[in-house]
C-alpha cells in the first residue's frame, strides 16, 4: 500500500465547522487531501476535531493549506504516519446498512433484504464517495423517494459527481425505463461504477434503464450535452460548485424540470439557493439531515414557449 500520513487539529465545534465550510469553498484545494470533522466524544460535544489524509509526507504547504481554513491563528496541527492500509477502504468495512426513503443499501457482507416495496443495492467499499453512510447521501435518497411519492415522471436523468454511481442506480429502481446518464471528475469511479453496476444487475449503456458513464467536470462534456435535456439532474458535490454551476443546470434543464442538490452544509443553503433563484430554479421541497441541507429545486416554465414537458424524452432518444 501507499504511504499515509493524518494531521490531526483539536477545537472548538464551531471553529471546526467554519474551516470546514472554508475547505469546501477552496476551489484550488488538492483533492489527495480529504478532509473530515467530527466530536470527540458524545460527551464532550463541544470539543471537534479536524482530521486530513494524505498520501505522502505533508509539505510545509499542505501544513499552511489547512493552517489557512482556519480564521485568525490555527490551532496546533500534529501529523502522524499511518500503518500502511487502506484506511478509506477499511473505515468503510462492517459498516451497518442504512434505511432511507425506499433504499436499503448495504455493504456485500449483508445479506439483501427482499422487503415489498424496498430497493436493495450493495455498494462495496471503496476509493469513491457515496455508499449511502453519509448523511447528504442518505437524505438524497429520501429525497427520491418524496419525488417519486409526490408523482414526479422522470425518462431522462443525469447523476453528476455520481461518485460510486449509488445515486444514478437509486432513480433507475425509481424510474426504471428511464435514460440515466452519470458522471465524475475522477477517473477512477468510471471503474467504480461499472463494477457497481455489474454488483446489482444494472446494464451499462445507452439506452432505458441503462447507465451511460463518462469523465467530466460538471457539465462540461459532449455526451451530458447530447443527452439533455433533463428532467432530472442530480448533484451530491459541495457548496462552491453546486453554486457555480447553477446556470449550467438550469440550462440543461427541461422548463418544469427538477434539481436535487445535496452536499451543503444548512449554514450554505441560502447562497446556493440565491445561486438557483438567479438562474431561474425555485424550491419545491427541501430537508434537513444532521448538518446538512438536501434541496428539491424546479426550473420554471418559460411564458410563451412551448418546451418539452417534463418526462418527455429529447428527440434524440425516440428512436431506442
């Protein structure tokens, strides 16, 4: 295994949770170095601390990066060298399964569940963000299940910032003749995904009920171009994207179409939702789980132009 090390930062919660949220609006932070906050104790429930993983040796700049999340002076940060494992891997292992909305997700090592009206879905451990532990995660999940309960019709979606592909896999068991496009900025979940789909007999490919896969940035493909418009984008990434490519959603979106937003801390929601209000996304439903905010957003009609409805699929796709 690769070397790894952990700095390591004790404070107070609040101080923890601001550089958090500095962390996630740093649009040049190294993405080798991930960072986590949590309390010490439930006791002690004021006390947080801060951890980063890297996979080497921390530099005098990685040591400044994180000194700089923190306003005014940081607190002391103490590195270590950690076994040679897989800790991402291994923090992931016997992790029990979570129920939320209609999903039931679990690790391979449990059995699966065959409950009426429950979807399984089996996420291995792995390198990718999203088996469903996470709380932003988890309420997305509710989330579908609310739109799906309220009658929303979706043929056309994309999961973008898939992760493990959990999400795009949750509205295909939804919405199960429907397109379904995902993708990541990391080139390693293009594997994690396939692998992912194979575990729970979804197909990869091009057509309803299929997953079609690719490597970009946001929107900034020319397979997420072609396929559109959507009825349905979902986006489990950070508050400082989410923000910056409101626009690039609202665009490629369906007039009545729907937004699921997640990885926003509740103390971000009022400027990711300003971000929406401004590229014409209104709010149709939202929840709170734990720290963090998930946000069911609609794009509006516009007056006097006859657009796909929603559920319609783009001409593109009549002839699958």
């Amino acid at each position: 295994m690769s070397v790894a090390w952990k700095i390591t930062a004790h404070a107070r919660r609040a101080i923890i949770e601001a550089a958090l949220v500095a962390h996630e609006d740093a649009m040049d932070w190294d993405h080798d170095v991930i960072l986590s906050g949590s309390e010490v104790a439930e006791d002690r429930p004021d006390d947080w601390v801060l951890e980063a993983w890297l996979p080497r040796k921390p530099s005098r700049a990685d040591r400044a990066a994180i000194a700089a999340l923190f306003a005014g002076k940081a607190p002391e940060l103490v590195a270590e060298r950690l076994p040679e494992v897989d800790w991402l891997t291994q923090s992931q292992l016997g992790v029990e399964p979570i129920r939320a909305g209609r999903f039931h997700v679990r690790t391979p090592d449990y059995p699966e569940v065959a409950e009426p009206g429950v979807f399984d879905l089996a996420i291995p451990a792995s390198q990718a963000f999203g088996t469903g532990q996470h709380a932003t995660t988890a309420g997305c999940l509710a989330m579908l299940t609310r739109m799906r309960g309220e009658g929303l019709v979706v043929k056309n979606l994309a999961d973008i910032g898939t992760g493990t592909g959990l999400l795009a896999f949750a509205a295909l068991r939804l919405w199960p003749r429907a397109l379904a496009t995902a993708s990541d900025i990391d080139h390693a979940c293009l594997r994690v995904v396939a692998e992912n789909a194979a575990l729970n007999a979804i197909p990869m490919g091009g057509r309803r009920g299929e997953v079609a896969m690719c490597e970009a940035a946001g929107m900034d493909h020319p397979l997420l171009a072609a396929r559109g418009p959507y009825d349905l984008i979902c986006a489990n990434i950070l508050a400082g994207p989410l923000i910056a490519l409101a626009p690039d959603f609202a665009r490629a979106l369906v007039p009545g179409g729907s937004l699921l937003l997640a990885g926003l801390l509740a103390t971000q929601e009022d400027a990711v939702r300003m971000a929406c209000r401004r590229a014409g996304l209104r709010l149709a439903r939202r929840m709170v789980n734990g720290d963090w905010s998930i946000l069911w957003l609609r794009k509006r009609a516009i007056a006097g132009i006859r657009a796909t409805r929603p559920g319609t699929l783009p001409d593109w796709a009549r002839a699958w």
